[in-house]
C-alpha cells in the first residue's frame, strides 16, 4: 500500500508529471492497487461470523463488499498491459508524448472496463475463502490474469527482439548510439515494471488456481 501511495504522489505532484501519460497510467494503476491492498486488509473481518474463522464479524454483504472492491483491485494487472503498449510504442515504433496522449482513453479505460465487468459478473460467486471473501468459481475468474500476463509477456518478448536487433544494427553507425542509447534505457525502466508485474500477479495467479481447484488451506484445523 506505502509503495503505491508513492508511486500516486510521485506521478502527480508536478504539471509537468501530470502531462506524461506513463505517469497517468502508473498513477491510475496504484490508486486500484490501493483499492484491491484495502479490501485485502480487512483480511477475514468481512466473512460472515457464522463461518467461525478467527476474526470474522461480518454478513453476506460485507463479504461481497470485500470479494468486489479486490476484484476492482485486477484493474492494476490490467492497466500494466497497457504500459507494456506504451513502452512498445515508445521504443519500436517511436511515438513521442503527444501523439501517445492523443490515444490515452485507448489506454486507459479498456483495463478499468474490463476490470469493472469481471468485478460485476462476480457478484454472485463472491464467498468465503478462509483470508478473505473472492470469487469462488472454479477456474474461469483466473483467465482475465492469465490473459493479461501472457499479453504482457508476448509484447515484452517482442521489445527484446527488436532492441537487441536494432542494437545490433546501429553499432556500426556513431550517429545513431545516442538513440540507441535512449532505447536501452527505456527498455530497462520496461523490464523493471514487468518484473514487478510478474512479482505481484503469477503468484496471486497461483493462489487462486489453489483456492479454486480445492486445494488450498485443506488443513486449516477446523
């Protein structure tokens, strides 16, 4: 939560920070993250207290509260599918700021829809997971990560390919090392996101794949 309150103050203190869309794009990305991180603290408070679990005082509507707003909180896994767009953009096809920006609701109101519609054809399978309240369903409320993680990896597979190649090629040509300089240096901030993007969300992935397939937490005592 402090590091995405960070990363919120930091992309949005000045106007000139404001103006870049990454930063909007990291911003809209942290304030979601902050959401799910909430409803995720609440841990089994919201669990309605006939489950007897350690800490449960809630209902069925708590709970449901609780299973939406971390469902809201898949809009940040969303939302690093389209900085993994910007960063294509930016280093193969060289866009600069302006002409980003001019596609900027492309970038980021198809992360927040799509995480708002799974969010509410959720509703009715949010249940008691032992920690907290989630979706319940087996399996199908995993493809949207899946989905997002594989597009991530496949666009940053794609950057690899082509810095390499244009690296490869410019090295004989002085004029042209400061530009590729620049791409590097893009390309390592790109990397630095996507290995965050893989450190939050594969092992959430592999947490709900245990919870769904009934594996998870079958000795939890009771």
């Amino acid at each position: 939560i402090f590091g995405s309150f960070f990363i919120l103050y930091d992309t949005i203190r000045t106007p000139v920070k404001r103006k870049k869309l990454l930063n909007q794009m990291l911003a809209t990305l942290s304030f979601f993250d902050i959401v799910g991180s909430i409803a995720y603290a609440f841990t089994t408070l919201p669990i309605p207290e006939e489950n007897y679990l350690y800490g449960s005082k809630g209902n069925d509507k708590t709970c449901m509260a609780q299973g939406f707003f971390i469902q809201i909180g898949t809009i940040a896994c969303f939302m690093n599918v389209s900085i993994s767009v910007y960063y294509l953009l930016t280093i193969d096809c060289g866009w600069k700021n302006e002409r980003l920006m001019s596609k900027r609701p492309w970038f980021v109101m198809p992360p927040i829809l799509v995480g708002l519609v799974f969010a509410c054809v959720s509703i009715p399978f949010y249940d008691n997971l032992y920690l907290w309240c989630n979706n319940a369903a087996r399996y199908w409320p995993e493809i949207p990560v899946i989905l997002a993680i594989l597009a991530a990896t496949t666009i940053m597979i794609n950057i690899c390919l082509n810095v390499r190649k244009t690296t490869q090629a410019s090295a004989q040509y002085t004029y042209s090392r400061n530009s590729v300089q620049i791409s590097k240096m893009v390309f390592e901030q790109a990397c630095w996101f996507t290995g965050a993007f893989y450190v939050t969300w594969v092992p959430y992935l592999a947490m709900q794949y245990m919870w769904s397939s009934g594996k998870a937490f079958t000795n939890y005592g009771f």
